[in-house]
C-alpha cells in the first residue's frame, strides 16, 4: 500500500492528447459538411456528382483522417490499458469495441437498403473502422516498423485488387468490387487497413507508450480547438445522428422530401 506513494504518479484515464482528438473533430466537420451537400444533391438542390472527381478525393480524404487517427488511439490506448491493467492480453476489450463499432455499420448497411436500394452500404466506413480494431490488435505488440511495412504491402495490394471486377458480392470486404454494384459508402479492407496501420506506426513513434514526444503548446481551451476536441471525443455519436437531423431539416423545412 506505502509503495504506492512513492511511485510517479500514472497518467489518468481521462487523461487525452488535444491533438488526436482535434484532428478527429475536424475530420467530422468535414465530414458533416460533404453529406450536407450530399443530401443537397440528394433532394435536387444541387448539381453534381459525387461518387467521382474532387467530391470524391474530398470523401477520401476524410475517410482517410478518420481511419489514420483510429490507428493513432489505438496505440495509445493499449498503452495506457497495460499502465492500468499490467497485462498485455487486451483481446476480448478489443474485439468487443471492434464489434460495437461493426455492429453500428450493420445498422447503416439496414437503413441505407431501404433508403438507397441498390446503392445500399455493404462495406463502409464503420464496418472497417470495427473490423481494424480487431485486426489490428497483434499489430499493437510488434515493432513499429512491421506496421509501416504491413501497412505500404495492403496499401499497394488493395489497389491492385480494387482495380478487378469479378460477378459475385462474396469479396466486397476485401476489396474486390462486384460488377454492375455501386455504393454510397465503401471502405474494403484492402487498401483502407493498411490506413490504419500507418497510424499504428505513427503513433507507437510520435507516443510512445502512450507518451508525447511532441513539445506542442497547450492549446486545448482555445477556440475553436476546443470545439474540435469536443466533437472528436463523441464521433461516433455524431456520425450515428447527424443524417438523420440533416435531413430531418430538410423535411421539415420543405426542401426535401421522402420518395
């Protein structure tokens, strides 16, 4: 009991790095943003289409961010779940976040069926974000540099692979696109892990063990960091409800209809 006063103080739980999660918020801004005017272009207020071009370099790039900076938290924290726990073995805790995650894309696969049809989410972005949790996990074990290596290898290999056609739907979450399918949201796991594993190894060298090695000033209580933070604590919240207020808006203020 006396030996733990003596001892350095562990860094609390609640305890957060104001960059990662404002990198995060501001990845939901933009986010929120690109389906708004989506759901503009949705209801015929707007022109475009959104599935090609800088609209969709733009949607990747968010999508980008947010899978980056997921692999960013997850070193940090497996880190500070051995600080607390001292043990290493963190599986279940991981794949059941994983599944949580996983489970709110299915979810969204059942709405955008019935809203979308044939465009209807089979593989997006929180089925992978939920499937990377899981799969990533022995990657928090190893050295840093057989992430970078992993991630470049899955990176080239779902480029590859995402570039052949082929008539079942059986390999859409690998990354292998079915013939005469689109859909509103795809994010396979070849290349888009290999995302996440990038992030594994820049955050296992920008914290190690969970600790910044980046002299960056305080500035998580100036505006608006402060706001990105905050949305970049409750993402998932966000992501989860802010369609259906989106286009709740446009329905109520006539602008948009169902059918």
């Amino acid at each position: 009991m006396f030996a733990k006063t003596e001892t350095a103080p562990p860094i609390q739980p609640s305890a957060r790095l104001w960059e990662v999660d404002t990198l995060r918020g501001l990845a939901i801004v933009t986010m929120m943003f690109y389906h708004f005017v989506w759901d503009l272009n949705n209801f015929g207020l707007y022109q475009a289409n959104l599935l090609v071009g800088p609209w969709q370099v733009f949607a990747r790039s968010i999508a980008t961010t947010f899978i980056f900076v997921m692999g960013v938290s997850l070193t940090l924290s497996y880190a500070r779940d051995v600080r607390q726990t001292g043990r290493t073995n963190q599986f279940l805790k991981y794949l059941l976040r994983g599944a949580k995650v996983f489970g709110w894309g299915l979810v969204i696969t059942i709405a955008t069926y019935y809203f979308f049809d044939r465009g209807f989410v089979v593989f997006g972005i929180l089925h992978l974000l939920g499937a990377s949790v899981v799969l990533a996990y022995p990657f928090l074990h190893l050295n840093k540099w057989v992430s970078l290596l992993a991630g470049v290898i899955l990176i080239g290999l779902g480029t590859y692979l995402n570039t052949i056609i082929v008539a079942q739907p059986w390999l859409i979450w690998l990354g292998l696109p079915q013939a005469g399918r689109y859909m509103v949201d795809y994010y396979p796991v070849l290349p888009w892990f290999g995302i996440a594993l990038l992030g594994i190894f820049a955050g296992c060298s920008l914290y190690p063990q969970g600790r910044s090695q980046l002299d960056l000033p305080d500035l998580s209580q100036v505006f608006p960091i402060s706001g990105l933070r905050y949305l970049g604590r409750h993402s998932l919240l966000i992501y989860l409800i802010h369609q259906p207020i989106l286009i709740g808006l446009f329905i109520i203020t006539g602008y948009g209809a169902i059918g």
